[in-house]
C-alpha cells in the first residue's frame, strides 16, 4: 500500500491518498470509515451499495466527440452527452473528492493476454468500491505497480455523490458518463460497484474490434483436452455458474476477447450471483465466499453473520465478487485457444424455445445478432421479473458499435 501517491494531476487535493491496499487493509477501513459493513461467518467482507442495487442503464452516456461519432451505434443504449455537460460532471465528481479525508485508488489491466490488455485506474471514496476493483481487475505484480506509469483509462468513482437532474443531457440524480477520446469515465450518484466492471467492458468493447479482435459477453472454460467452451448470456442467466465445473478449467466468468491466436479474460475476477446460494447446487462458487470476498446486499444474521443467500429483502441482484484464482481449477493466466463449443443461454420468459437446440452455422448467426433472451429480475434498476429482450450478441447494454 502506498500513502504517498497524490492526485494532484487530476485537480484532487485530499490529504490522504491509498494505492492498491491489500484486502486486509481494506477490510480494516470499511469496518471504520463504511456505514455498513461487516464479515461474513467465512470471512468474506459484507457491504451495502445503497439504493441502487443493479446497474441504471437509461442513465448511462457517451460524449459525442467529431473523433467517434460515426463509430458508436447511437440509439437508447448508447445515449449522447455533449462534452460541456461531462465537464461538468467530472469537475462535480473532483469537487466532491476534495471534501474527502482519504482517497482509495486501484491500478490494475485489463485483458490477460499481454498485446492487448490496458491500463485502468480507479479512484473512488469507498473501501467497498476499492476490493471489489482490486477483485474485478487483473492485479498487478508489485514490479508492474512500481512501473506503471500513466493509465490508459480513469474511473472517476464519485457514486456517493449525486448528478445535478436538471443539467442538460440528465434526467436523473444518477449518471454514468464515458468520453472514449479523454479516456475518463464518471460515476455520480449510484454506489452499485458492477457500473466500474461494466464500464471497464464498455471500454473494451470499444477500442477491441478496431484493431481486429471481438469482445464478448460470455463466460469461457477449458477441458483436459484444450477443448475451449464459450457461454454467452445476459446478466444472471447463468454464465458464472455453468462454466464452474469442477472437470474443466475456468477461463473467466462474464467478458472475453477472442483474438487470432485464442480467447482471453478481459477480468482477474468473478461477480457472481449470490441468491439461493448453497454448496449442493454451486460448490465452486460457495466455497469461493471467503476472505477477500465482497458480498453485495445480502442479508446475514445479527449474531452469528452467516447469509441468508436465499433472502431477497434488499435485491434478487444479491452478489459475490472474488478473485478468479479462488476457483480452484481456474486457470492462470486466463487465456485459452480457439472455441470449439458456443453455447448461447437464453433466459426465455415466455417459454418458445426448447429446452436444448443445436444450431446450424446460419442458425446461430441468426440468433447470436437478434440475442432473444430475457433481463434478469435485479440485474437493472426497475427490472423485477423476467422481462423479454432482444439483446444483439448477448450483450447489447454493453455494445458500442453497431452489431
């Protein structure tokens, strides 16, 4: 951990600046500086993301710049925010900064496979937000920390505080904003910490099929035989469980590229759902709930702390964040070669597919860009059951460029 660093480049003058605690520290000061937070009878450090607890896609933007505005697929998912307003916004997320005592950042990659990862910096308020990216994002090695440099991307995580509704562009005290050409992403007035690993994938998204690869929203895994598995699904159909499975090495859990010479891990971690958790139906991922471990919104007893992963009290979108070598077969690095099987899960809500289907080539062209499935009750703010979808690719929330 270092105190030392500053943030004075970014206009950010706190008297106190932490870079990349270690989960041990960082549990010390959620358990004094966090409204909420406790451990889990396993040790894992439980935490409360306030009122938003799912993402708040209808308040997500990008900043129109002349450099990319024939790039982005422009439309209800990608939603335009002109640069005036951003800079508003940034300067709103660097004042409120500057009312803080200490500050928490993590530097860490992006992409596992070396030629094509990126530097991130977060810099947010909360101990909760700094271990779920230290989780979430690829970490460095302390040579890698020591020479870092400048990043290629920085998280302006200022989630506590809210968004100005009436400024233009906005129509809510929340707003997520990314301007790919500053290479700043900003966070007013959400504290759900998978905004941060969504925005991170967004990223990736956008600057991956320019130089020819394809980022995906699937989970990957890897038999004896260097048989490699892809799972694509929306938010909680399942990508995170399935490819779990005890005979096959775990490549990662929600955001993969797929390059000419294989498949790689955008993440170093896992966020996996945690309702009705129990080690019968997911021992891999129950046995993952230890120390280290961010559990989000779950409900535990007083006295004892042990979850009630089946209480939904506060969100079905209960969940877990845990570095991926907490898999036990997981594999390290999180790189694999060319797929051999794609499996597309569907979280059909009005029951017109069969349960299992083998498509041909045109078949699965077909479905992967029309991507019927459903949203996930939780997943998103103001989804509370099963909603029909057509997401392109499994993943539309998330896609910058036209399918």
């Amino acid at each position: 951990m270092s105190t030392s660093f500053n943030l004075l480049q970014y206009g950010i003058k706190n008297k106190e600046t932490i870079r990349n605690a270690s989960p041990a520290q960082l549990y010390q000061m959620a358990i004094l500086y966090e409204k909420v937070a406790a451990i889990s009878d396993k040790g894992a450090l439980m935490l409360d993301s306030g009122e938003k607890t799912g993402r708040s896609p209808k308040d997500k933007r990008i900043i129109e710049r002349p450099e990319s505005v024939n790039d982005i697929w422009w439309g209800n998912v990608n939603i335009k925010m002109d640069e005036h307003t951003f800079n508003i916004n940034i300067q709103r997320a660097i004042d409120y900064f500057n009312t803080r005592t200490r500050m928490y950042v993590v530097d860490g990659f992006a992409g596992w496979d070396a030629k094509y990862r990126i530097k991130v910096r977060v810099i947010c308020t909360r101990p909760y937000h700094a271990l779920f990216m230290n989780n979430m994002l690829i970490r460095p090695t302390q040579e890698e920390l020591a020479t870092f440099g400048e990043p290629d991307y920085v998280i302006y995580n200022a989630g506590e505080f809210p968004a100005n509704p009436y400024t233009t562009h906005m129509n809510s005290r929340t707003s997520i904003d990314l301007c790919f050409e500053r290479k700043q992403f900003v966070i007013l007035g959400t504290e759900y910490a998978g905004e941060m690993k969504k925005g991170v994938f967004t990223i990736m998204n956008y600057i991956m099929p320019k130089i020819g690869v394809l980022s995906m929203h699937c989970s990957a895994n890897e038999g004896a035989d260097g048989d490699v598995s892809l799972f694509f699904g929306l938010s909680g159909t399942g990508k995170t469980t399935l490819s779990a499975d005890p005979h096959r090495q775990l490549i990662g859990d929600d955001e993969h590229c797929w390059s000419a010479d294989g498949v790689f891990n955008i993440e170093g971690g896992c966020y996996a759902k945690a309702v009705n958790l129990s080690a019968e139906k997911e021992p891999e991922i129950f046995q993952a709930i230890k120390f280290g471990t961010v559990l989000e919104n779950v409900v535990y007893d007083p006295t004892t702390h042990e979850v009630d992963y089946d209480d939904t009290s506060i969100t079905e979108n209960t969940r877990a964040s845990y570095p991926i070598e907490f898999i036990p077969n997981a594999k390290i690095p999180c790189v694999g070669g060319h797929p051999k099987n794609i499996i597309f899960l569907t979280c059909d809500a009005y029951g017109v597919l069969p349960p299992v289907s083998k498509l041909t080539p045109a078949q699965a062209m077909y479905h992967f860009i029309s991507g019927y499935t459903a949203k996930v009750a939780g997943t998103e703010m103001g989804v509370t059951e099963p909603t029909a979808t057509f997401s392109a690719c499994f993943g539309a929330a998330f896609m910058v460029w036209h399918p």
